[in-house]
C-alpha cells in the first residue's frame, strides 16, 4: 500500500472513530439523564436508525458504551443499557471509596502543596445550581468535587483508575439524584467535606466521606427498588 492510500485509509478509521464518539455521548447522555431506561435495547440497528450512521460507527458507539459499563452485551442478543442490581452499587461505590480515600492519604502526605481551589470552584459551582436543579448538571457538579479530590491526590495513576469508574458513578448518581435528595444536601455535605479539608482535618474527613458513601449507596438502591429494579 502506498503513502497515500494508507493515509486515506487512517483517516477514515479517525472519522468513523470520531463520529462513534459523538454517537456515545448522546447515548450516554440519554442514559444519564433517564430518557433511556435501564434494559433498553440500544443495538446497532437502533442506534445507526436514530442517528442516521453507519451501523459501523454504531457497533464502535455501543463498543464505547460498554467499555464504560453502561450497556451490557450478551452473546446472540442485542445490547442492553445496563441494569444495575444492589450487588453492582456496592461494589461500585466501593471502589470509589478505596479510590478517594487514597487520595486522601496522599493529600496528606502533599501538606500545604496540595491544590485545593479546584475543590472550592466545585463547592461553589453546586451551589449556583440551588435554584435551579438540573439533574445532569447536579450530576457532573457533584462529580467534579470529587475528580477534583482525586487530582489533588497528584497521582496520575490513581485519576486514571477514577476515570474508569466515573460513567458507572455517573449511572448511579442518575439514579438517586433522581430519587432522593436535594440540591442543598449536596451543597452542605461538598462544604463540609471542603471545610475539614482546608483546616487539614483528614481523619473527620475520611469518616464523613465513608459515611456519605454509604448513604450514596442506600439511596441508589433504593432509587433501583422504586423503579422497580431487582436489589439483592
């Protein structure tokens, strides 16, 4: 193959791979916001009818998807937007718990060189949404106080093991965000956690983190059981 019937043939590869990505957001943002429901089908034929794509660039979005864990695909059926048992939220938040709380430790261990501002901007962007609550942006304003967490930890590894939780996390927060909880909730308990962080308070820090996470998994699961998903 010459130089350029090979480039030709990488730039195809870069659109359909660029389409497919633009294809898994909408998805994705389907998923997250409830217009798609947990069990759907969301094949390629779906996807490709919806979106106008090639069932190419629709196979890749659904490979995407399930490499986040949102859709579930089975041998000789089409793909399903994932459902999510009480076994799934536990282990889920369990890992983000290993996860933050690890940051935690290297915060510690950082001191005064730990930055902390992006915490403060995440503080303060969930409480401009007071007003307002929008459920998605609730969702990536709650979540970016975390990120932020995590990134203070300075552990580029450690922000790479968040990322490959971070749409399940999403998947979960959809389901109690819209269950349970408000806006202000959210805004006290991101302030505290922000506040015992500041004065350098990382052992109360630590208790009041495992304690939200695991009141973030009741909710979630009894989000599942209000939706009539199966909890075990």
């Amino acid at each position: 193959m010459d130089l350029s019937s090979a480039l030709g043939e990488a730039a195809r590869s870069v659109a359909v791979q660029t389409r497919a990505e633009h294809t898994a957001e909408a998805v994705r943002d389907a998923i997250f916001s409830g217009r798609i429901e947990r069990g759907s089908q969301v094949g390629e034929s779906q996807i490709s009818s919806a979106f106008g794509v090639s069932r190419n660039t629709a196979r890749e979005a659904v490979r995407l998807l399930a490499a986040e864990g949102l859709v579930s695909q089975r041998p000789n059926h089409s793909p399903i937007v994932t459902v999510l048992a009480g076994a799934d939220v536990r282990d889920v938040f369990a890992v983000r718990t290993v996860i933050e709380l690890g940051a935690v430790e290297m915060i510690v261990r950082l001191g005064a060189a730990a930055d902390l501002a992006p915490l403060r901007r995440a503080v303060d962007g969930l409480g401009r949404l007071v007003e307002f609550e929008h459920q998605t942006e609730v969702i990536e304003a709650d979540l970016a106080f975390h990120s932020a967490l995590v990134a203070a930890a300075d552990s580029p590894r450690l922000a790479t093991a968040f990322g490959r939780i971070e749409s399940e996390v999403r998947l979960c927060l959809s389901i109690s965000t819209r269950s349970h909880g408000t806006v202000e909730e959210l805004v006290d308990q991101h302030a505290q956690l922000l506040r015992l962080a500041e004065e350098g308070r990382f052992d109360e820090f630590r208790q009041v983190l495992e304690a939200d996470m695991e009141e973030a998994v009741r909710l979630v699961i009894d989000g599942l059981g209000a939706s009539g998903d199966v909890a075990s």
